[in-house]
C-alpha cells in the first residue's frame, strides 16, 4: 500500500532514464497518489525553520524528512526539536501545552523535557504503581542554531536514541571572511521531490532563459563555457575560476579593481555553497534544498557579504534581486511538477547535467555504501549559457 518509493534516481544514474511510469501508484483504495518521491537520505542536520520564527517559550509545527516535528525554544534560550507526537498515544504534542520547560502532552498530561524528550511526570500514577516515568522518551532530535536557521539531525530509523550535538557531524555553516557583513535569507517550498529541487539548483543551463533580464542578462548573450570540477568528499567543487564576464553583476564587482574569483561546491545530502572573492571584498552563499516531505522540497537561501558594506540601500536591492531569482526558479519548478503529474521520460545531457549525474551517483553511494566518486580526476565540462 501507500506510495512506492521511486527508483527515480537509480533510473537517471544508470542510463538517460527510460519510462518512469510506475512512480505514480495507487493504495489499497484505488486512490491515485501524485509522486514521484524520492529516496531520502538520514543522518544528516537539515534546516527545519529560521529561528526568528521562535522566541523564548515558544514552539512550532513544522516537517522534515515526512517527520512532523515541534521545533521550540526554552525560556533559557536553548533550542529544542521533538516528533509531534505523544509516546502514549500518538496525539500530537503540537496540541498541548510548553511552558517554557516543559512540554506537556493534552490527553494525559505526560511532560516531557524537550531538549532530551525525557518524561517528567505521568500524573495518573499512584503510589501502587511500579512505573517509573524517567525511564519514558519521546523522540527528540538535536538541534543548533546557525545563521538564522533552527538545524535539526535526522538520524535514520532504529539508531536509538541520539541527541548530543557534539557527538555528531558538523553543522552545516555560512562561511564568513570578515568580521563586519551583512545577510540576508530567503526560503520557497516547492511542490517537487528533493532530487528535482536540487538537479534544479545545480544546472547551468536554465540561466538565460529563466533568469532572462535586461539587467542581467538575455539569451543572445550565451556563449560557450568551460569550468572545471573537481572532487570533495561527497561532492564536487567547480575549480576558482573568473566569473562569466557576459553578466551584469559581476562586471558591478569588478569596480573594486582586483581580480574576481568564483568557487562553487556542492556537498551531500542538498548544500551548495559559493563564495566570491574579490580583494578582502567577498560574497558567500549557502543554498540547502531540503526534503519537506519525499515529494515535497523546501529552498533556502542564507547569504553574506561585506561588498558594498556602507552603500546604502544595498541590502533592500539585494534582498529584490535575490527574491526575483529565486521566485524565477520556484516558479519554473511550479511548472514542471505539473508536467511530472503525468510522469513523462527524462533525460539528462552531457555536459550540462553532468553535476546532476554525479549528484546522483554520489547519493546511490551514501545509500548503498557501494560504488565509488564519480570523479576520478578534475574534468572540464563545456556547455553553452
Ligand atoms: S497520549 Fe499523551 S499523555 Fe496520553
Ligand atoms: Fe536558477
């Protein structure tokens, strides 16, 4: 029953994909259900909320990974994620109450600790009774606050219990070059799956017709293009290279007189960072696409700068600008989940889906733990935009 997880992506890696006709499928009622969905990957931190939505004795619903979560924080301050749901009875803990301190469930009353998901207090028990209510967790995830967004681990099913941040991989970070700067974020669901959403972000082939402004840029200014990739753990990096000299902003970059230099990377499950340098002038990125539900993906983006730093009104066109981009890349990805409804065949090209063909690879590598990086030795890509 339900929905059968795709093989989508094991269909692009292992040849230009044939029909994927049996991604949509239907339950034991007959109901179709719109897909497709992708495999997601755990044992990863994952922007869950930005943090401005949280004061202190605050908590929100919000979903990751097709976990529904409350993602809060103590009066304290410390941030807390526990699954929204009762380990009695599986009411949401959403419908309940927090203190500040306490979680507590609206059925029976259950509190809970949220940071650790420990049970405090099981108000029915008696002095007959043998159970002790400590020894009672609800699921709680780790989570840690950067640049803005609340990071929650996500471990896959059956690891028991884990919630000591320290103990864990990194938590994805913005890199900053200054200590003066400036940011800004922006954040857009998009009703595709996760593998959708982040070929989407890595193509460079879309530019000058999506993104086409006189601004910026138009289609008779596409030209050839050469850059070449290197491996990184679980990723792949587009050497430093000079930024394309046919776009607008970046010849804006070039007042400051020095050189400027582009790096690019993408890193397993969904971050793509990039940073321009340009002198002790720079501009650094971090963009997560990040599995909302398996057919569902949110973006974010998380920027700093210090270009440009007392120009006024620099921050407000930035943040237009910024919007305007990735309204046009939401709004085409609006278009093709409509198209995806009717599953059609897909392809992916040399070389301008080559990082989408890797991307793949490297994701059936986590998974399996079988197969190796894709990229042997740095390689240039060439592709017209
Ligand atoms: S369902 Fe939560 S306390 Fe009973
Ligand atoms: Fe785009």
């Amino acid at each position: 029953m339900g929905i059968e997880k795709s093989s989508l992506y094991y269909a692009w890696e292992n040849g230009m994909v044939g029909s994927m006709a049996n991604i949509i499928t239907t339950t034991e009622s007959g109901v179709l259900i719109p897909g497709p969905t992708a495999t997601l990957i755990h044992d990863e931190w994952y922007a869950a909320l930005r943090t401005s939505e949280l004061r202190p004795k605050t908590m929100a619903k919000t979903m990751l990974l097709d976990i529904p979560l409350i993602v809060g924080r103590k009066a304290e301050g410390a941030l807390f994620a526990m699954r929204d749901s009762c380990p009695h009875r599986g009411i949401p803990l959403s419908a309940g109450w927090f203190d500040g301190h306490k979680v507590t469930c609206k059925y029976h009353g259950w509190d809970f600790e949220p940071c650790s998901g420990q049970c405090t207090q099981i108000p029915s028990l008696t002095s007959h009774d043998k159970l002790d209510a400590t020894k009672i967790y609800a699921t709680a995830f780790p989570c840690v606050e950067r640049d803005g967004h609340a990071w929650v681990y996500v471990p896959s099913a059956g690891a028991g219990r884990v919630t000591e941040a320290s103990k864990l991989k990194p938590v994805p970070e913005l890199k900053k070059f200054s200590e003066k700067y400036r940011t800004a974020h922006l954040s857009a669901d998009m009703p595709l799956n996760v593998d959708h959403g982040i070929v989407g972000l890595m193509d460079p082939a879309h530019g000058p017709f999506v993104h086409q402004a006189w601004w910026w840029r138009s289609q008779s200014s596409i030209r050839e293009k050469t850059k070449r990739f290197e491996a990184v753990p679980e990723g792949f990096r587009m050497s430093a290279h000079a930024p394309s000299g046919n776009s607008a902003p970046y010849k804006l970059l070039g007042v400051y007189g020095h050189p400027v230099e582009t790096t690019i990377e993408f890193v397993l499950p969904n971050r793509r960072t990039e940073q321009i340098r340009c002198g002790d002038k720079w501009f650094s990125s971090l963009t997560t696409v990040t599995p909302v539900t398996g057919s569902t993906c949110r973006i974010d983006v998380v920027a700093a700068w210090n270009v440009f730093y007392r120009v006024p009104f620099v921050l407000p066109i930035a943040k237009f600008f910024g919007r305007m981009f990735v309204e046009q890349d939401v709004q085409t990805m609006v278009e093709q989940a409509e198209g995806l409804k009717h599953n059609p065949s897909l392809m992916l090209i040399d070389d301008a889906d080559k990082p989408a063909k890797w991307y793949f690879a490297l994701k059936q590598a986590r998974i399996d733990g079988r197969g190796k990086h894709p990229i042997d030795e740095p390689v240039d890509l060439h592709w017209r935009s």
